[in-house]
C-alpha cells in the first residue's frame, strides 16, 4: 500500500510525482472554487444587509457586509495569481500557493467567524443564531476544499467555530449545548477532512497511475509496430532472394523435360519440379502476407471479361480435377455482367484458392463454382461466388480458425493433406478489400460451400445501358460450362453459333489439324502457328480457342492436344495430308500454303 503524503505544505524540494501532482490539482480546485463564488458572496452579503430586521442598526449591517465583499474581490484576485503559470510550477512554487491560500483562508474564515458578534451587538440572540447560521453555511461551503488540503480547511474551520464558541459562552449559560455541537462539529469536520484528502491523494495516484500505464502501453505498441515492420521487410527481402533461384530451378526443369530423359530422369526431373512450383507459391503467400501487414498491398481498377477469369481458374485445376476423377463445372446465374472493372488478378487468386481446396479435400463427386449477382447500381455491382464440394466437410467448432494466418480446420489436416494455412487468410484479405465478407457452410462428410461477395464497378458502356437508373441487368450471360462426362474433363462449350465442323475439310479445318498434329508431337512451332493465324483458328474453334490460346502459351502442348480432340481436330501419327486446296479462278494461293502445299513455281 502508498504511504499518504504529509496533509501539509508541500516541500520545496519535493521529488514525489504522485504529491507533486496532487498538490497542483488541489491547488487548481480550490483556487477555481472561490473565484467561482465571488458574486455568489457578493449576493448574499447584499440579501442579508435588506433582510436582517431593524433591530440590527444599519451601521453594523454595512460594517459586517463591506468586508466581507471586499474579502470576496480580494480572494478573486489571490486565486487569479495563484492559476497563473500553475501547470509549469515545481514544488517551491506550489508551496508558495499553498501559503498564499492558507493566509486567505484564514483571513476569510477569521471575518465570517466575527458575524455572530455584529449581529449579536445588541445583545439579541435571535440575531446572533442568525450570525451562527451564516458562519455554518458559510463553513460548509468550504467543504469543497476540505480534500484538496486539510491544514489549510481545518485551520479555518477552527477559526470560524473558536470565535462562535467564545461568543455563546459569554453571553448565554443556556447554550453550552450549542458550544459543545460547535466544538463537535470542529472535530467531526477535521476527521473527515483527513479522510477526503487520503481519497483525493488516491484518485489522483491512480490517474497517474493510468497515464504511466497508457504511456508504457504506446511506447510498447511503438515497438510492435516497428518489429512487425521490420519483419515484413524481412520477409519480403528474404522471399526476393530466394524466389530468384526458385524461378531459375523452374525454368531449367521445365527445359530439361522438354529434351530427351530415361523415365526414370524424367520423374526426377518431374519432382524437382512440382516441389519447385510449390515452394514458389509458398514465397508468393508469404510476400502478400508481408503486403498485407505493411498496408503495401494496392488494388488494381481495371476493366476486365468475368468470363475469361472464370475460364484461367478452371484451366488451372482441370487437370487435377481429372487426376481424381471429380466433375469440375462452373454454373453462372443469368444476369451476371461480362465486363467488371476491379483487380482480375486478386479475384483470380481467392478463386484459384476456394477451388483448389475443394480438389484437394474431395475424394469422390464433383466440385462446382456458382456465380450470381446479389445487389447493384448505377455505379457497381455486388457480386456472390461459391465453391462447392463433397469432400471431407469441417466441423462447426473449427470455423473461427480457417480463416486465420498458418492455422487449419485441425492439426491432422496439415498432416494428411499439406498446406500452410495462408491461402484462406489472404483471400479473406484480399476479399475485405474488395468491399466483401468471406464464410463457409459445411458439415462433416457431407461436404463445403465456400462463398465470398465482392464489389465491382462498371464500365462506362454498362452505366450508359442503365440510363442512370438501378433495374435487373439484362445483359447477355455466356452459357453455363459444365463438365458433364468424369472421364473427358475438357468437354468443350458450345457457343450460341456452332463453329464449323473439323471434317467440314476447308482450308481453315486444316490449320486445327495442323495445330493438333504439332501439339501432339510437342512441337513449340504450335505456338507460331496459333499466333500467325489468330483470327482464322478463333474463327474456326469458337468458344474453345482461349482455352486452347492459353495450354499452348502456357506450353502445355498435352492440354492443348487433348482440348483439340475434345471438338474433333486429331493430332495423327504423319502430318496431314499435302492436298492443295481448293483454289477459284484467279485466285492466288491461301496465306497458309506455307504448309500446306509446296510453294508454288512461278515463272
């Protein structure tokens, strides 16, 4: 427990903080106090002189009331003086207040303890108990103070009593019950002045107190925030040096498996490479991570086509879906807009994530991705995307920790199935940037529903098509592509106008043949052929062409084969046919000859 401070003066060269500061605050209470009550006296002097009966000579009325105004404009003064530079004041200079304010006190209190002798003057006692009554409400008034310095109140306060004492004592035998209540009254009042003071000085150590603690708690959050800091710059320096040679293992891997390997070199080589491509998408979650913690991490405000994310996802885990034998489908709702404009690139990753982790924890059934619009207006429109599965399915409890940095639904999850716990953290992230809410709805062995809503704007041709009033969007949806057969994961979409038939035998179903035969072979002239002759094969493959634009970019020539089959173009063993084709009088030969034909001799 504190020992209290001395009730006294303050020393002068006090170094307790506590008593310094508590010396200041009763300072700055009682000098506020009276100057405060400077007309209040002012009032009731003024009262008093108009009601006290005539018996009391309109001498003595004045005699006592001028005083004690002129003591109330004297006390407005002292306090002014003693509030003036109070906060930068040291202890000799608090003192020097204390002093100042006990002499006043003393003073005030010695003139309002001389009231029962004016007003008993004439020997009347009724007058007198007027006085006393005075001198009482007058004392109580003083209470205020008697926290902020006992010597000082109780001083007074025995002024104020002694002199009514003395009064009663030599003018009526028949009061000495009044001059003992007094003498009572005095000590009661000293007590408990004692007491206030003990509170006072407590309220006041715990408010400081509480400001140590709020300084300790900010200099220490200082701290944190520079340590957080510095660990992300750590990290993000330390994933810059090591996603370098991570990207120069990738690199030369996917080389080496392009040339001549044993089987058994291959599926070493095969290794380092998928190992390598993890550990890269482990530096990639852990430098958003860093972002994310240094505010660094800025979204993009770009148009984009929903539809062509919604294919590089789906791309991206086809052949994982296929590896497990699950339907990977995508159902999107009519109504949903084509163009957005928002960051394609982050809402790809929360995509990517949500359906990669329904892959991953889905033995057997299907995995599907729902698209639908929830609110709009003139400016943005919300929309709601979920991932379903019939996977191992979560239980309730573990819900609050999916959605945390390096935490799983529990710890054999991470055993079973691998993982850092990152991904659901970021995209929860990423998410809440995007103005939306992230949450799950599963049941153990009965699969998940993981769902995010996300905010987008629209492109001034959408606004335009609005007129500038909110109302169901009528713009054309592209149709729903859903794998429906297990064993073919790249049935192809069928678009609004059938594209040509590959065994229509034209010179354009020639270039899908073509492009299969060099796919098949792995030959990377696939990607000149695709890139010399866009606009024929986009023509000609219709709504597969993306796909199969970005296996071959990507030189993932096996995807591209299989997607090229999937709508008829076969890759044989010899390459096509060298038929010429079909020419019209006059004509020269098609831009394509190059392979088709040899080149013609001219003359």
């Amino acid at each position: 427990m504190r020992s209290h401070s001395d009730p006294g003066f303050l020393p002068s060269h006090a170094t307790d903080t506590v008593q310094i500061s508590t010396a200041r605050a009763s300072l700055e209470l009682r000098a506020g106090q009276s100057i405060a009550s400077k007309w209040v006296v002012w009032a009731v002097c003024v009262v008093t002189v108009f009601v006290l009966p005539a018996d009391l000579p309109l001498w003595v009325r004045l005699c006592w009331a001028l005083p004690v105004i002129a003591m109330a404009e004297v006390n407005w003064r002292v306090c002014t003086c003693v509030m003036t530079g109070l906060a930068q004041s040291g202890p000799q200079g608090l003192r020097a207040r204390q002093i100042w304010l006990w002499w006043m006190t003393a003073i005030n209190q010695a003139l309002m303890g001389s009231t029962v002798w004016w007003f008993g003057y004439t020997g009347n006692l009724t007058l007198a108990a007027v006085g006393t009554s005075l001198q009482l409400i007058y004392l109580s008034a003083a209470m205020i103070n008697a926290a902020t310095h006992p010597t000082t109140f109780i001083s007074g306060a025995w002024i104020n009593l002694v002199l009514a004492i003395l009064y009663w004592a030599t003018h009526s035998m028949v009061s000495i019950p009044l001059v003992l209540a007094l003498a009572g009254m005095g000590l009661v009042l000293s007590r408990l002045s004692v007491h206030m003071a003990q509170s006072f000085e407590e309220s006041i150590g715990m408010r400081y107190e509480n400001q140590r603690l709020l300084a300790k708690l900010e200099e220490e959050k200082q701290i944190a925030n520079e340590a957080t800091q510095f660990k992300s710059q750590f990290l993000s320096n330390i994933s810059h040096e090591i996603r370098t040679p991570i990207s120069a293992i990738t690199s030369m891997s996917y080389l080496v498996l392009k040339s001549e390997l044993t089987a058994k070199q291959r599926r070493y080589v095969e290794m380092i490479d998928q190992c390598s491509l993890h550990l890269r998408k482990l530096i990639n979650q852990i430098l958003d991570l860093s972002k994310m913690d240094a505010g660094m991490l800025l979204l993009e405000h770009s148009e984009f086509r929903l539809s062509q994310a919604l294919d590089n996802v789906l791309t991206m885990n086809e052949d994982a879906a296929t590896a497990k034998d699950l339907a990977l489908s995508l159902h999107v709702k009519p109504g949903t807009p084509e163009r957005l404009l928002g960051d394609e690139l982050r809402l790809t990753e929360v995509l990517l994530n949500f359906v990669s982790n329904a892959i991953k924890f889905t033995e057997q059934g299907s995995v599907r991705v729902e698209i639908a619009q929830l609110a709009q207006t003139t400016e943005r429109v919300q929309l709601k995307f979920s991932v379903h599965d019939t996977g191992i399915g979560i239980e309730p409890e573990h819900f609050d920790a999916l959605f945390k940095s390096f935490s799983q639904a529990d710890s054999s999850t991470s055993r079973k199935y691998g993982g850092t716990g990152l991904g659901l953290a970021i995209a929860k992230t990423l998410v809440e940037m995007m103005d939306g809410e992230v949450g799950v709805h599963s049941e153990p062995q009965m699969g998940s529903i993981f769902w995010f809503t996300a905010w987008f704007g629209r492109p001034e041709a959408e606004r335009a098509a609005l007129n500038g009033a909110p109302q169901p969007l009528e713009l054309p949806a592209w149709p729903n592509r859903v794998q429906t057969d297990v064993s073919d994961p790249v049935t192809p979409q069928t678009d609004k106008a059938s594209p040509p038939l590959a065994t229509d035998d034209s010179p354009s179903a020639l270039l899908g043949h073509r492009l299969a035969w060099l796919a098949a072979h792995d030959d990377p002239a696939a990607l000149d052929l695709l890139n010399t002759h866009t606009t024929e094969l986009k023509r000609r493959l219709g709504a597969s062409f993306e796909r199969i634009q970005s296996a071959v970019r990507q030189y993932d020539l096996p995807k591209a084969c299989r997607l090229l089959e999937a709508i008829g173009y076969t890759g044989p063993a010899a390459p096509p046919p060298r038929r010429p084709p079909k020419r019209l009088p006059g004509s020269l030969q098609p831009a394509f000859w190059w392979w088709t034909t040899p080149p013609p001799t001219w003359p």
